[in-house]
C-alpha cells in the first residue's frame, strides 16, 4: 500500500527528564575482540560478548527480569539478537544476544549519518561527476542519482533515508573527501560513542568483510543520532519529492521534474501485510544477502520513547523484520516502569571528559544541541518548501541545556519532539 501523506500536526513534546548517571570512577567495560575477516555469520553466538552497558548485555541468550508484573516475551522471536531499550533513561529493558556482532546492513548508515551530518549545510549544493558514483557495489539499492545533476545536500539526506540509497551515501562520502575518510571518521565516532562492536568497512553497510556491528551497539547510534534535529527530520519522513534528470521537452526548453520517494521503513509507511505502528518515528531499515533482515526503531507512546533493534530472524516470512520488532515495542510499552533494567545505553566517551556549554553543541556527538532547538512554541507545518513530505519537517522544542555534566552525572537530551502525526496514527 502506498505510503501516507503528511497532514498538518504539531510537535510532540516529549519532557520527561530523567538523569542516566555516569560515575567518573566507573569500571572499565571491555569490548569483544576485534572482527573476524568472514562475513559469514556463525550460527550460535560466541561465550565472550563485550561487556559494555552491563555484565549481563555479554551473555549469550535472552536477558530480561520478568518479576514483579513484568508481562513475559513475545514466544515468537526469532532474530539472532535484539534490543529493546528506553531512549530516554538509556535503561535496557531486554535484549537477547546484545553484543553478538553480525553484519548491520543498511543500519550502518545511522553511524554514517551520524557521522556526517554536521558537516555540511543541508543548503549546499553538488554537482555529481563520473568519480562520485564508482566503486557501488552490485544490486545496492539506490535513488536514482544522475551524473551531471545537481543535488543539495537535504536532497542526498532524503535519498540515504528514505531510499537507502547507496548512490546518496557514496556522493556524500566523497564530498567527505572520498570513501577511505568518510569510513575512517565513521569508526573514530563508533568508538567515541563506545560502540566497541562496530566496524565499518563501507559507508553504506554493503556487505564487506569484517563489517559488523551488535543490536546493543545500533541502539546506541540511534540514540545518538537522535539527538540532531535534521537527523530526526530525515528518519521520520514517509514520502518526498527527489529532483529527477534534467531533460528536452516538447519546446526545446530544459526541464528538470520531480518523482516521489517513500520510506522503505514498513512500520511507518505501511505495506500490505503490515500496519503503521503507533507513535513510530523511525529510524532505519536494512537488508542485505549476508545480514539478513536488520532494524532500529523508535516510537513514543504514553509518555515513553523507546529503542528496538531486531538483527536477522531467522523466520523467513515477509516483512519479519518489522513484525518482531512491533512484537518487542507491544512488550516494552507494557514493560516500562515495570521491567527491572538488564544493562544501560552508556554515554559517549567525552561526557566524562568535557563540560557541555548550553547550546554550545549542535553536532549531537554528546547528546548536545543549538540554538535551533530552543523556541518554547511547536512548530507546524504540512509540507516543507522544498516538497518534501514527512512527519519530521518543522520540529520545535523548548527547554535550553540539554546536555550537562555535574558531580559525575551524563544528562542527555529527554526533549525529542516526536510528531504528533505518527503518535495518532493507530494499529489495525
């Protein structure tokens, strides 16, 4: 079924605050050995997992504290590994297999965002030679980039987003000084966001020897990327005009028209055999011959924002992904308030470093913000002026210091304003 159109809505503000604290003095966690050369996946996970985010996020199989009225699982699950988190506290709620590293597929391309977003004005434009669409790998999904065209970068963002596209990705990677330092800055942010699982040999998570990433460590770049506003904008979007090539008409006189884009991601487009998820706002899908089925999402309801990531279930039946992960937010939502955590989300290594000034921080690399995230009013708006159409276009928020660092304590972004219009729409 077609994606829905954007209707006018107001920003949800999310303003629960609640403080995940770090101690400066905390143990060390220790990560997994470095990744194997084989892309093929094992079939049991390994008996030593890193141990980042708590002891038990490292043991192989399903971790969870079903006391005290905590509904139990979902029965049929059957991903290799999952995560289901609360965005906000950073409280793992449960998760199976946290730490085993497999191939992240697409997913990679949330660190990759992640990564590059600050780095370009969605404002600039670029001109694609010949070079800037080399070296794609085979069958990689696209969105139809053309040579000698001329993109802005907000255009590149929709087609890394919505379409996945692998052309989007290598033109900005090579605006980023070409694949090598985009890949090498991509993994310099893993580790600064101890994701100690991850390892990106591309920037798009075509499938590459020694690429891989965990549920656990997936989780965490989404949460990261969801402290940036555009971030935010780009994984929510369902549907958007993308330039299409420049052509003659019927007068001789240049044209350059617009198709439509839509998000791959099912649980906010919708598709035949699946319904919109309630409250869903993101984040990214992925799909690969060697990963399988890969999924980060995040979704408010009540007054809770959660993470679930689902990695490969092993059940082969359409659009699995997505229905496993429906499954483990149904569970969350249930869980949360309930659920006695099994880990947490850590903060990014520079938090126990570094003071965060108020608004001095637009990047996210910390969880921080700017000036363009501080009006007291929501915004709203049916369409952006540029055509594209989504649940994330004109966001506001208020509140000012959304990163602080006091007595030892990592406070983080609890204000996302989620879009009202995915929160009201419901599941059949």
């Amino acid at each position: 079924m077609s994606a829905p159109k954007k209707t006018t809505g107001r920003a949800l503000l999310v303003t629960s605050a609640v403080v995940s604290s770090l101690a400066l003095t905390a143990p060390v966690s220790y990560a997994a050995p470095k990744p194997s050369p084989s892309t093929s996946p094992s079939a049991t996970p390994p008996a030593n997992m890193s141990t980042v985010g708590g002891e038990r996020l490292g043991q192989p199989g399903t971790q969870v504290n079903l006391a005290g009225g905590v509904p139990v699982l979902p029965k049929d699950l059957t991903a290799r590994s999952w995560v289901v988190a609360d965005a906000e506290s950073g409280d793992v709620l449960a998760a199976h297999n946290a730490h085993w590293r497999l191939a992240p597929a697409s997913t990679m391309k949330m660190l990759f965002a992640d990564t590059l977003l600050p780095k370009f004005p969605k404002t600039m434009e670029h001109e694609v030679v010949p070079s800037d669409l080399a070296d794609i790998g085979s069958g990689s999904s696209m969105v139809g980039i053309k040579e000698g065209e001329t993109y802005s970068v907000h255009d590149l963002w929709l087609g890394v987003f919505l379409r996945s596209g692998n052309d989007a990705v290598h033109v900005l990677s090579k605006m980023n000084d070409g694949i090598d330092n985009t890949v090498n800055d991509m993994n310099k942010h893993a580790e600064e966001l101890q994701a100690l699982d991850t390892h990106a040999v591309s920037p798009d998570g075509y499938d590459a020897p020694g690429q891989v990433s965990s549920a656990y460590d997936l989780t965490l770049i989404a949460r990261s990327g969801l402290q940036k506003k555009d971030f935010r904008e780009y994984c929510s979007t369902v549907s958007a005009k993308f330039p299409g090539e420049t052509k003659k008409n019927k007068k001789g006189k240049s044209v350059r028209e617009n198709f439509e884009i839509q998000n791959t991601n099912r649980l906010l487009s919708g598709d035949s055999d699946i319904s919109v998820y309630q409250g869903i706002a993101g984040v990214k899908n992925g799909n690969t011959t060697n990963a399988g089925s890969t999924f980060t999402g995040v979704a408010e309801r009540n007054g809770k924002v959660l993470l679930v990531t689902v990695m490969n279930p092993e059940k082969s039946e359409h659009n699995e992904v997505y229905k496993e992960t429906a499954r483990l937010f149904d569970w969350g939502f249930q869980a949360a308030g309930k659920a006695q955590p099994v880990g947490e989300l850590v903060p990014p290594k520079s938090a126990a470093q570094t003071t965060a000034q108020p608004g001095a921080n637009d990047s996210g690399e910390a969880g921080g913000t700017g000036d363009a995230e501080k009006s007291s009013k929501p915004a709203v708006g049916a369409s952006a002026a540029d055509g594209s159409s989504g649940v994330g276009v004109a966001l506001g928020i208020t509140g000012g210091a959304l990163v602080l660092l006091a007595a030892g304590a990592f406070l983080i972004n609890r204000r996302w304003p989620l879009p009202d219009l995915v929160r009201r729409r419901g599941r059949s």
